[in-house]
C-alpha cells in the first residue's frame, strides 16, 4: 500500500505542491483539534449516557425515541445555526421472549440448552416452538445442491467461519455474513422449517450475534437464530457423530411500523453554505447490550465534531451537517428519508463522513465517489497526508457507510472513518456491546481524526 | 514521519534495489507468519494461565518462582534445541499489609480514606503511620525551591498530570514518572516525612497506579505513596481552600535478596550460529493485579516466536533465543546478569526485540544502535518496509527496551516493539492489569509483527 502510495505522489507531484501552498496554520489547527477533543471532548460522556440511560435503541422502541430526544437535546446545547428533527417511518421488529434453542435428541449429551438468539427481521416459531433434525452446510451454494430432497423438514445450519486469517476483521465478515443475511431465505425455499446460523465472530466464545437476515413479505420465510460459535463448534462435532434434533422456540413479530426521525443539527457556511459537509452515524441499534461501538460511538463522534468546532470558535466556510440516522440496521429508513429530502431540496454533499465501524484508534479513512470525478478528488485529498501522518491516519480507497453512500449521485467524496478493526467484532451485535467495551482515549481521537478531515476539505474543498 | 520516510528512501535508493532481490517467498513467509500465530499461537493460552494460575510475580516472591518455572516447562515442550535458566540475585520487597491514606484533617470534607498504595521499594512508616500536613508541588525544581523552610515535616504531594494531548502515551508517561521515580527521595532531602504522588494514567479514575521510586542505602528515604486521579484532583482542589492533614500507614520491607532465574529458550542457526537474534520480554511484573500487559505479554509474545517457527518448520540460519528477564520492575538483575554472561561468553548479538509496552495492535519497532554503525543498519532495514506495510508495521528511530538496552555495546541492532498506545496507561502497573484487558487477535498480531522482523533479519542479516 504504501508503495502504491509513493508512487501516486511522485507521479502526479500534487503532494510537494499542496505543502508548498500549505501553511503552518493547518497543522497547528489540527492538533488543536487533537487537543481540544482529548481534554474538552464531550463524546464519551454522550455515550455513557446513550448506553447506560437510554441502552438498546432498535428502530420503533422506546429506547429509540429517548435516543432522539437526549440526542437532539445535547445538539440543542450547541448552539448550532440549526438543529431539527427529520421524520421517517420505521419498520418495528420485536424479539418477544427469551429465545429456546435445545438440542433435544443425542446420544452423547442428551439435552442441551445452546446460547442463542433469533436473528433480526426473522419471524417467530409460535408459541410451541419448532422441532427438527439438523443438516449443516457451509454455504448458499450447498443449499442449492441438497435442494428440496436434502433440506425439506430439517434445520439447516450455516457453519462457515469468519476467516480469522484477515488482518481486517471486516473483510472477513463481508466474507461470512451472506449465510446471515441469505441463507434463512434460501433455505426456506427449499422447503427447511428453521435456520441457525454459526455467530458473526472470530472468537470462540459464549455469546451470540443478532445481525439482520432477509425478509421478504412475498416469499416464504422460516424462523432463523444465531448460536454462539462455542456451540456451534459442538453442534458440528455432534454431527459427525450422529443424527441431532433442535428444539427452537422464538415469538419475534414484525408490528405497524413507527414515526422515527433522523436527528441533525448543522453550521451553516460563511462562504460556500450550499456545499454540505455531512459527518455521521445511526442512531438506532439493535436490541441486545447498548450499541455502545455500533452506533453510539458514531453518533457521539458525529456530534462532538460539531461542538469541539463550536469549542474553538471555527466559522466554516462551507456547511458542516451532524446527521445521525435512524434504522440503518433493518431497513435504512432514515437514509433513505434524507436522501429523498436532500434530492428535493436539490442540496449538494461536497463530502460525507460515516463513523460505524466502532469508537477505536483511529487509523484513517476509506473513500469512494461518482466516477466521472473520483480520482481526481482522491488526488486532492492524498496530497493532505502529511497533515494527518503525525496522527497516523491515511487514506485508501473503499467503501464509505451504508446510510451516506445513497448520496453517491450527488457526486462528492464520500469517506468511511477507519479505526483499528481487531476488537469489533467481539462486540458487534451482542449483549457485550457495553460503555465497557470503549476506551474514552480511542473514542476522543476519532472525533479528532474526522474532525481533522471536515477541517481540511472545508478550507480548501475537493 | 512518513515524508521523513520517503526522503531516506528515494535519497539512498536501497528499498528498490531490496524489493528487485526479494522474492514472493518472504511475501508468502511472513503471510504464513501471521496466519500461524492469529491460528494456531499458544500466546493468549499461556497468558491466561501466568495472569490467573500465577498471577502477580514480583521478583522474589513465590509467584515469580512459578513464572519462572511455568514458562520453562512451557518452552520444553516446544522441541527447541537448548532451555535454560541463568540465575540472578534479586532484590525482595514486600508491600506488607493493605495501606491506610487518609484525609484525617478537612473542614470541607472530615475525614476520608484516599484510593492508593506503596510505591515499589519505599519504606513503610511503621504501624503507627505517620501524619502530616500537606503541601503540593508539581515538579521537582518546587521541592528545590521551597526547600527546607517549606519542606520539613511535611507530606509532599507531587501532582503534575500526564499530558493527555501527547498521542503517543509513553511520551506523556516520560514527561511525568520523574516525580514518581525521583520526587520522594528529593523531598525527603529537605526533611518531608512522606511522599504522595499522582498516579501514572491519563484517565481520571479510581485506581492507583504502583511503580518504582528510587531508594538508597545512603540516603534519607521517606515514605511514599500514589493515590488514584480522583483522589488527586479532590486533594488539590481541598488545599485551594484549607490546610489538609493525611494519615499514611505502609509496612513495606526490604526482605534479603532472592535467587531468581531468566528464562531462556533458543534454535541454534544452521549458517551463522554466533549471530544472536533475541526476542525478550520481561517475567515480573508489579505485584498488584495479573501482570497481563506489563509484561506477561511480551514474554508470551517471545515464546510464541518460537513456537510458530517451528510449526512452520522453520530452520533459522541466525541463532533465534526467547530471554524472559526477571527483575525489569525493581532492579533489572536479570538484564544485567544477561550482560554479563553474553559479554563473558563473547557472544554477539546481531539484534535485540524486547516487547514490554502492552499486547496491543502492532504499529511496528522503534530502532536503536550503536552510532558507529546504526545509519547503514537503519537504512537496511528500511528496506524491509513493503513487505511489513500489508500488516501496518513501521519502523521508526527511538528506544528499544529496558533489558536489551545494555547490549548496545555489542553494536547490534536493538528493537522496541511498538504497539498502539492509547489504552497501556490504563493498567499499567495496577489492580486492573489483568488478562480480561488483553485481546486475544491483538496480542497474537504482535507475536506476528515480531516473528516477521526475526524472519528477514535471519535470512537477510544486517
């Protein structure tokens, strides 16, 4: 990377003539902002209430609507030019009751209750729950072959492993997250009654990961769980020994959908207000532990950005939008209401910045954009590195975040924050995803990192 | 940094006549490195074991002899050509019983107990304790100026904070630990019956921080204590306001020193068997909580070095020894009985990697070497940086290690492992450093990064 690196400053030559134009001023700024957000950052106490007060926060609870309210009323603080609601229908997904997942027939451990828990958007067993024998596979595919004769009236369960070889963790769960996400449908056609899935994890440990898998109103769907990998280490044991039969009971539902809001507040620009610098997360989580990383982090982040600039008396020049969006786990509600509000408003994202991917050390950003002006713009930014290599942050090419890169045909820049991705998985999805699991430091310097970069690209554009 | 990099890169020209020689196989080695040690690594095993099943292991005390004999019985099993322990003399200080710091005298807030402990190697007050007025100072130079006249008879309470802006925690551990190691025995010069200082975190919480202070047989040594940052910050703002009297009871001794042992494991090169690589960490540790990070992870990290060379059947052309130094915290006997035996020995060490700064994500090695010949060894190794940059690792000027640093007069090349500091200053030295702070894939990537570095100066020499 770094070669690729060396060679496009040398051969473009945009990176001594950045730093010639550049002054002191930016980086003196910038570790301003380093400061600022280290001693005066207010993102870790914004979390610690949005975990341990509000907690869990899926689209359509309780929780979620006094994570609008305590999250708007922090923003009303600010004293920003404006801060408002924007409002978006949610689905509303319940989990019901505490999930039964018990292997009920084997010979060599008799009963046993696993650790489990109905994934989101499933549909429930009923009240009598639902029992099977087991087949494991390893991938859509093998579902395919076994067809209708090898999976009609069993469970099937997804048992390939996160690769735990990939030094990025999300890369390895981008390789393993189809048999979530696919497999219970795909199963379902088949004719199966019931779907587990092996845990989102590299670790092997007791607890289990929720995580959405597809529903569809017009096909048939099956009640689908993920169990953790500890148990699905001993599920694939007991298969190869013997014919296994699981006990599943789940009482999930999907309810009316709800009246939920996006909550953002913004600075507007002295000198280029039309041009939108967007930096967010969502707000929403699933319902297990307190979406600590996945999203409070972001949004807190979002947020502090915002005051820390307020903190140092920034005026910007272009506008800087905090948006934190509702429902990006299970439906994208409120991605979908802000990009459909902007498009009418007829706005323009210079560049959006998405934080969902866990409040840890900052290592830089991932960028992508419409074609037609992309490399072009990523040269702009690569000749910024030396500003940010103090703070060891760089830029590569990639995916942004789900909720912003719907602004894609708007065609600015649109950034994914990247911190150090070793740990994320141990929490994403579960009941450990607690304030205990953030480290205030790590958490302070995303909001300096991204706050860095919305510095950079409101002094100089793209 | 990196344009420092780039500079030495382009002026000497050795990265592109490196990578023209280099083969896909070292590319292919060090991927096979690190999927070994993410797979198939003993490190987070034998942690688990020394933190929970040894536990704290100050040098002299029962638990260092487990350590000792634990990690010798771990590295027989690993089929190496020699195991051994080199003995040493080690100091032996016990903490006695739990201390008593408390506020006996406050209009504002009567009487209250203060969250601390010993530091490591002061004396203790005697069971009757000692009580005095406090006076606060935030370096050094105070004591000198206050001198006797402000000094004598009181409990100096050094409260200096770490700076939280430094991003490279160590460095805001440097700018402040001179009050811990240096202040008792300077107040103690002008008569000050007890010492109190600030503990050694950026954080403000409960926990007190232990550490080293220095004691002399020939001078006057007082009593000292740290208390937590909390407790700092109540005891500064209470002296704004009044005269604050502090109780102290410690019943801290020096005992007679022990016999102890380094622990040594090594695979004889096949080509150059008198050129040494060493990976060390150090086997004590404080004796409060496990001694996870500081430094059982760096002595498991050694070990897994060569337990992932000779799964992957690795025959090195370099001697590749593991040194578990005992006594780093309170003496570095072990360091210097190595010295000693490597110099009366005429060993040559090419290169020195001491792991002792947490089991964190790898950012790479800071270097450092004898002047004479450090510059043309630097450059070399630079040379390496592509094929270490696929897993973030840099290689960066500094210091290395406190036990390796005495083999510099064998002109070799001598290497801290570095990695990400955000979260060490949160444990170091405490109650809490125990292994429930250590991530598994983070602790197993270090042992990677270090297996890697061995791997191209084994075959590449320096």
């Amino acid at each position: 990377m770094l070669k690729k690196y060396l060679l496009l400053c040398f051969l473009m030559g945009s990176a001594s003539s950045f730093l010639a134009q550049s002054t002191d001023k930016d980086a003196f700024f910038i570790k301003n902002i380093h400061n600022a957000a280290l001693t005066q950052g207010k993102s870790y106490e914004w979390l610690t209430f949005l975990s341990t007060q509000v907690g869990a926060r899926l689209s359509g609870s309780p929780q979620a609507a006094a994570a609008v309210e305590y999250t708007k009323q922090m923003l009303d603080t600010l004293n920003l030019d404006t801060v408002w609601l924007q409002p978006c229908i949610v689905p509303h997904w319940v989990r019901g009751e505490k999930e039964q997942i018990s292997i009920v027939q084997s010979n060599t451990i008799g009963n046993i209750d696993l650790n489990g828990v109905a994934l989101g958007s499933s549909i429930g067993t009923g009240k009598d729950g639902v029992a099977a024998e087991v087949i494991e596979v390893k991938s859509l595919e093998e579902v395919d072959q076994l067809g209708e004769k090898g999976i009609k009236g069993k469970i099937v369960f997804f048992n390939r492993p996160m690769d735990a070889t990939q030094l990025n963790t999300f890369a390895a769960y981008g390789g393993a997250a189809d048999q979530r996400v696919f497999g219970p449908i795909r199963a379902a056609k088949y004719g199966a009654v019931a779907a587990i899935v092996r845990s989102m994890t590299t670790r092997l440990d007791d607890v289990p990961h929720t995580g959405t898998t597809f529903y569809s109103e017009t096909e048939r769907n099956i009640p689908a769980v993920a169990i953790s990998t500890n148990h699905a280490e001993l599920l694939s044991q007991l298969l190869k020994k013997e014919s296994i039969k699981i006990f599943i009971r789940t009482t999930c539902q999907h309810l009316s959908p709800k009246l939920s809001y996006n909550v953002i507040g913004e600075l507007k620009g002295s000198e280029f207000p039309e041009e939108i610098i967007l930096v967010g997360g969502h707000l929403d989580s699933w319902d297990l532990g307190q979406g600590a990383h996945d999203d409070g982090a972001g949004c807190v982040q979002a947020m502090d950005v915002l005051q820390i600039f307020k903190r140092l008396n920034y005026q910007p020049k272009r506008t800087i939008r905090c948006v934190l969006f509702m429902n990006e786990e299970n439906g994208q509600a409120g991605a979908i209401a802000y990009r459909d509000s902007s498009v009418a408003k007829q706005e323009f994202h210079l560049a959006a910045i998405e934080s969902d991917r866990g409040g840890f050390t900052p290592r830089g950003f991932s960028c992508e954009g419409d074609e037609s002006i992309f490399e072009q713009r990523f040269k702009k930014i690569l000749a910024w590195s030396d500003l940010l290599e103090p703070y060891e942050l760089r830029f590569q090419k990639g995916g942004s975040g789900a909720d912003i890169s719907r602004l894609k045909p708007q065609k600015g820049l649109l950034f994914g924050f990247i911190p150090d991705s070793q740990r994320y998985f141990d929490y994403h999805h579960t009941d450990i995803d607690r304030i205990e699991a953030v480290n205030k430091r790590e958490l302070a310097l995303g909001v300096a990192a991204i706050a860095s970069l919305v510095y950079l690209i409101d002094q100089y554009g793209l």
